[in-house]
C-alpha cells in the first residue's frame, strides 16, 4: 500500500466556511488525520445552504459542504461550555495542527488562544486565518469573499478597459488564504521537526491576496501611479482576448505571444491578405492595433466552434482554449482523462462527484481518503478512542450538550 | 544566524514569469536557498514586462520581476549547451526541490527530464507546473495566463453581475491563474519533501494550471451536478439577493452588503434614516431584491455624498458589512496595513529604495523575511559556481565567452 505523504499528522479543524476547512481538505488528501469540531450551537453556514440533493434540505445533504469537508473525520464540541473547551485543549494535546478561522477575539474569548493551547501541547502550531489580520484597524471587519476581493485591490484591476471596477463569480481570498496556510503549516513542520519548536500562524486573508497583485502594487509604488483595468488584453500582447464563436454564448480565449506565433497564426487560419504587410507584422503593431486585430480576428473565430479554434490554433502552437461553462469543462476528454472529477459514495448524496486533489505527488499520491463526515458522526472514535472517555461519560456529555 | 522555517532546504528554480517564480519565492522568503537559473543575455521575460521605474524599461527595474524574486541567489546557465547540462547536473544533484516551468516537453528534449534526473539525485523533489499537467490529451498544448483562466472555468462566470451578453467573459486582474498554481506547487512540494522522510525518496511532483482553479468553482459544480445540470455563468441571477454589489461613492466605489435583516436595519441608520427606507417595498429582504432597479438609485444618492473610507469605517463600526474598493494607491496609504506593518522596503542598486508587499502570512517563531533584494542578471554566478560547486574563476570567464553561462 503506497505509503501517504502526510501519514502520521493530526489536525483539529476549528474552521468554517471555507478558509480554514480547505486548508484541512487538503492536507485531509495528503494523508493527514483531520478531525472537523463543529457544533450544533452554530452549524456551519455551508451546511444550511444548498444545493441539497433532490431539494431536500438537511444538514448532510449540502453538496457544497460535502465537496469541501471531504477526507475528514467530524465530531461535534459545544465550545460554549467550560467543559467543551477542555475537551478541546485535550483534543489540541493529541494532534500536530490546530486551525481556525473565527474573528480575531474569538479564540481569546473562548480560552483556546496560542499561550493557552502551548500549556496543552508546548510545539503545537496554530494556525488562525481572520479576515483582515488579528492586528490594526479594521481587524474586526466583517468579511465576506465578495467584500475581501474589494478590499484587497482585486475588483479594481478586474474589469472592461472602459469601465467599472467589476468582481467575480466566485470569490477567493478565502482560497488563497487556505493555500498559503497549508504551505505555511508544512514549513512549521519541518521546522518542528528540525528544532521541536511549534508556532502560531496567522495569516490574514486581505493580504495573503494582496500579494498575488504585485503588477497593480508595484506600479502604484514606484510610480505613483494606478494600473488601469484591462479586461481580457495585455500589456503587449496581440491578438489577446476572449473571441466570440458559433453558437450561444461561446467564447474562446486566444494569446499569440511572439512574432513566430503570430506567423503560426495566420498560415493557421489560413493566411488572410489583412493578416498579411506590415500592420500587423510584430508585436508592436500588433498591439497598437488590437482592436481592430480583434475584430479580425473574430470574423473568423465566429463561425467556428470553440473546439474547432483550440485544435487549428494549437496544432500551430498558438495558446488559444475555449471559456468553458462548467457542463463543457465537466465533459472535456482531457478532465476526463485526468479524473479531475471522481465520484464519492457518502451515506446521504449517494454518489456525489468530487474535484480530485490538485496536488499530484508521483510516490505518495493524493486521494480523497474518504468521504465527508455527517454531523457528529465520529464522536465515539474522537472522544472514545483517542481520548479515552467511556460510552457512559460521552452519553453523559452530550445530554449536557457538551458533546453537542 | 536565527534559524528561519526552510533554513537547511534548496531549491533549485528554471522558470519565468510568474508562476515558477512565486512559488520558488515562498521557499526564499521562508528561508531556503533558492537558486535561479536564468538565460544569459535576456534573463526571465518577467525583466522585460511593466510595470518600469519611472516607465523606462530596463531588466533590473520591473516591478514585477523585483517582487517575484527576491531573497534569490541568480546564476546565468543556457541549458542548450553540453557544459551547461553538465553543471546543471551538478546543481541538481546538491539540490533537494527543483522546480520548472518551461514549455511542456522542452526539459525532456534536453534530456532532463524526471527520468533522467532522479537517477541524478534519487531524493529530488521535482515539480512540474504545466499548462495541463503531465497527462492528458491536452499535455502538450500552449497556455497563457489568460487561456488557462477561461479553460478552467472561473472565466465564464466573470463579471460578476454583468449585464450585457454582448461582452465577453472576463479574466479577473493580473495573472491569477499563475499564481495559483504557483501556490499549489509550493504546498505539493514541500508536502513531497515531507514524505521524503518516511520514503527516502523524492518524486515528482505534477502541477496543472487549469487544475488549481477548478476547486474555486463550489457553487456552479453543486449546481450543475444538483440543479439539474444548471449552467452558471455571468448573467446568471439566481444568486442575487440584495443589497450585495459593487456601487459607487463619492471617490470610488464601494462594497455594499447589507443581507440580514439586522443588517439592512443599522444600514439605514446610518444612511440617516431616509423616509423612502419605509417604502413597502423595502421592507423585507425579498422585495428589497425584486424592486432593486428601484432600490439602487437611492442608495446610490447617499453613497455619492461620502468617500469610501468614510463609508466602510462608519459602517463597520455599526456591524454592516461594506468594504471599500480599495486601489493600489488606497492599499499603500491603508493605516491598517501600515500599523501591520504589511509593507517592506528595501534598496536595491538599479531599482534603488521601494516598498514591496510583504508577508502573506506572519509566523511567530520563523518570520517571513525580506534578507535579499531581487538578484541582478548572473549576480550569483561566483558564488554558486566556484563557492558552492567548485569550479575556479578561469572557468567562469571561458564558460562566458562561450556563452555557456
């Protein structure tokens, strides 16, 4: 059985929504042990949000949730009471990594900070992931994703050269927050075990985000001056864009990057007299001119399929791929042939079908290791097993709603 | 020396850009030794793009390369010469992570690919971000930032809210999809090195752009697989509930979010209670979102009297949510960020003294540190040459005459 990179490693995930638990997902593929503490005192948003499966709500029946928490083991805590904190500080006292992402006085409120998890486990590492940082100003900013991607520089990069800051579909500061945060425990884990030191982590999401805008930052640093909006374009290169095609609503993405790729072009499509002369014979040209190289260059792309244009303009080695809508991407043969996809058996969805781990190690490959966990379902093998307690006493702790 | 979190750890970095360069960089800025080979003459094309000083293009002054690559030790190697494979060798068999993002094929052309490496140093590390990995009908196709960004899905649901099916769909700013790859192959390597521990060997590691993003999808991937394969896509607004948009303010924009209904309450308060506030239609969080083409304008009215700042801090202080569209220009006067100290200057002999984003993440006992500027094209090479693989300043010389180095 081949061996998981991350066997052997406990995390306790704290976390809701999504920063901390994708995180935890992630080490979870690796072949860490990651135990989710959640409660039925506030359950996690994701879980009372659909979609449920056929439309009937029930907190294991969030496909979203389900997606996000799978690989780990559940246990509900009622961290409320005193005796819930103590089970968790005990719970601490077992495992590696602590995660969470609360608001930043939560954790010291409830007595679970980083001087008092130390007393329990002297090289535990904690990682905390709020919002706007657990320092400065606003470090008690209400954070949503879509507010992060505001604040953060990010929605004011992202928009049509003539117009408004515009955001995304998705937001993901969160997202990035949890992959910085994995590399960051990985890093602390080997510091541990070069010096047995553990550490605090903290991470905040604003600017973890931040840092993936150095084009915007540096301009205005050096400079002193704001880098405008450019929608699908680039600095210079031409043609670069979002082409219409045939059909509704479809779209392909096309970036010829150097003078041979754009002679690679034109004999690809077929080398048109406006393609030919000195207009559009370098970059620079090209550039000057995109606009109307655009509309060029959709005159052609619109009688054909996305697929059609990816193939032509790739056998010439020219980076070109439609903008897929999520059925498309779904069905494409190479997501298919790299089981980007895979489908995971779980007790309430039935079959519900999983991105796959991003991270592809040849030796110690990721997998989803199981399923997501129903609310509370680990409770005898979180405090039973790898604490010790008694059927009684957990019977007893959950009629206390401690164990809740 | 203090020891710092990948102290002890090398890497070894052949690529440009982006996505290679920002993964390579977590490794420096956490401590290692981190090695980049760039080709000699031109260097990475990341010297040669905006944003300039001064907008006077020059390789040691991009801000983009700048920030990509600091705390790195840079060396001039071209991979297309005998002696150059060979000294590579030599880098790769003292290296413990190295990571490549070339066109897909070319390193096995050269006869370096994992195969060939690995008998070289059976404990590497290597990581291979591609395009669309290693596998695959697609293994060998050509990618940019952008072409991954639309074949990964994410493209089709931007902007968010638009209204024109007209336009296209939108690539968020700057190179995300780079990035994120960059994060993901920085976490998979360093886990690949960690069970480097139990295996005794290294491995390779296999990253794909159009991958890192696809997770990011929650919410279209439930609803096709579970709203009967409903199609997500920029238009789409079966999501909306309002008040949660970009508006604009007096000097900008803002976020505004005000959902809950505690929320809509203190936002009115703070708007000073208008009298349309009592409208009927306004009064729970359904019909505030089915008359919002009536409801914006009026919010809209009182967002232009105030600045963004004014906006979001009055309002945060109430516990409505709205944040501010912050510019690059906001960020760098944020007395937030500025009382965390997020900012880092440093000097550099061509780009002379700039502030930097700094850390992503705070580590309390292993700090993030900004120890080394960007590296000057070949800086290095002494040092990692001779000092480090041994070979004696003559070589260096002919080694550059023949344009090995």
């Amino acid at each position: 059985m081949t061996k998981s990179a991350l066997e052997g490693i406990r995390v306790i995930d704290f976390g809701h929504v999504w920063a901390g638990p994708y995180c935890t997902a992630t080490l979870a593929d690796m072949g860490a042990e990651v135990i989710r503490v959640e409660s039925k005192r506030h359950i996690d948003i994701h879980r009372r949000q659909g979609p449920y499966l056929n439309d009937k709500p029930g907190f294991n029946r969030s496909a979203v949730w389900n997606a996000q928490n799978r690989g780990k083991f559940g246990c509900t805590l009622n961290l409320a009471k005193p005796d819930g904190v103590e089970l968790a500080k005990r719970l601490v006292a077992i495992s590696d990594v602590a995660v969470e992402n609360f608001a930043p006085r939560v954790m010291k409120k409830l007595g679970l900070d980083y001087p008092a998890l130390r007393e329990v486990k002297e090289d535990i590492i904690l990682v905390s992931l709020p919002g706007f940082g657990s320092t400065g100003p606003a470090k008690d900013y209400i954070s949503y994703g879509q507010s992060l991607l505001a604040a953060s520089g990010i929605a004011a990069t992202t928009g049509y050269p003539d117009g408004p800051p515009m955001s995304l579909g998705e937001s993901y500061p969160d997202l990035v927050a949890a992959l910085s945060a994995a590399f960051a425990i990985l890093a602390a884990l080997h510091h541990r075990t070069e010096t047995g030191q553990g550490q605090h982590i903290d991470i905040s999401q604003l600017e973890a985000s931040m840092c993936l805008l150095p084009e915007a930052l540096m301009e205005f640093s050096m400079n002193d001056t704001p880098r405008p909006r450019m929608g699908n374009e680039d600095d210079i290169m031409a043609p670069h864009g979002c082409y219409r095609c045939k059909g509704d609503d479809k779209w392909v993405a096309i970036a010829v990057a150097t003078d041979e790729e754009w002679q690679a072009f034109r004999h690809a499509i077929g080398n048109p007299d406006w393609a030919k002369g000195e207009r559009f014979a370098d970059g620079f040209g090209r550039w000057s001119n995109q606009h109307d190289l655009d509309r060029l260059v959709e005159d052609w792309t619109k009688e054909r399929t996305p697929y059609e244009v990816m193939e032509v303009l790739q056998k010439a080695g020219v980076a070109a791929g439609p903008s897929f809508n999520i059925e498309e991407l779904v069905n494409d043969p190479h997501i298919k042939k790299r089981e980007v996809f895979v489908e995971v058996e779980h007790p309430e969805m039935g079959k519900q079908i999983i991105y796959s781990p991003t991270w592809r190690l040849s030796g110690t490959p990721g997998r989803i290791q199981r399923r997501a966990p129903l609310l509370g379902e680990h409770n005898h093998y979180v405090f039973g097993e790898l604490l010790g307690i008694s059927d009684k006493e957990i019977a007893r702790l959950e009629q206390e709603e401690v164990i809740y | 020396m203090e020891k710092e979190a990948l102290s002890g750890i090398r890497v070894l970095e052949y690529a440009q850009l982006v996505a290679g360069p920002y993964c390579a960089k977590m490794f420096a800025d956490l401590g290692a030794e981190v090695i980049k080979i760039e080709q000699p003459g031109v260097g990475d094309q990341a010297r040669h793009l905006e944003p300039f000083l001064n907008e006077i293009p020059h390789p040691e002054r991009s801000g983009l390369f700048l920030y990509l690559n600091t705390n790195k030790k840079g060396i001039t190697l071209n991979l297309e010469t005998v002696t150059g494979v060979n000294l590579f060798k030599e880098l790769i068999e003292i290296s413990d992570i190295f990571i490549e993002t070339p066109p897909p094929r070319q390193l096995e052309e050269l006869g370096l690919g994992y195969n060939v490496l690995k008998e070289v140093n059976p404990k590497l590390v290597m990581v291979s971000i591609s395009p669309f990995g290693q596998t695959g009908p697609y293994k060998d196709y050509r990618t940019s930032d952008l072409v991954s960004f639309h074949m990964s899905g994410f493209g089709y649901l931007n902007p968010r809210g638009a209204t024109d099916a007209n336009r296209p769909p939108l690539k968020a700013g700057g190179r995300l999809a780079d990035f994120f790859a960059a994060l993901n192959a920085a976490g998979a390597a360093l886990c690949a090195l960690h069970a480097r521990r139990l295996t005794g060997l290294g491995q390779h590691v296999d990253i794909s752009r159009q991958e890192c993003i696809i997770p990011m999808l929650r919410r279209p991937l439930t609803a096709y697989f579970y709203r009967d394969r409903q199609i997500s896509s920029r238009l789409t607004r079966s999501w909306r509930i309002a008040p949660n948009d970009l508006m604009p303010c007096k000097d900008g924009y803002v976020f505004v979010s005000a959902v809950e209904e505690g929320q809509w309450q203190r936002f009115v308060e703070l708007m000073g209670n208008p009298d349309w506030a009592k409208d009927p239609r306004f009064q729970n969080r359904i019909s505030r979102t089915e008359n919002w083409e009536v409801l914006e304008p009026l919010i809209t009215a009182w967002l232009m009297k105030h600045t963004k700042e004014e906006i979001s801090r009055t309002a945060q202080a109430n516990r409505v949510p709205i944040s501010p569209v912050n510019t690059a220009g906001d960020l760098f006067k944020s007395r937030h960020l500025n009382t965390r100290g997020f900012f880092v200057e440093i000097d550099h002999p061509e780009a002379g003294k700039l502030k930097y984003p700094g850390a992503p993440y705070r580590l309390s006992q292993t700090p993030w540190r900004l120890k080394r500027r960007a590296p000057l094209l070949g800086e290095y090479n002494e040092e990692v040459y001779c000092d480090l693989l041994g070979h004696s300043k003559r070589e260096l010389v002919k080694m550059r005459e023949a344009g090995v180095i």
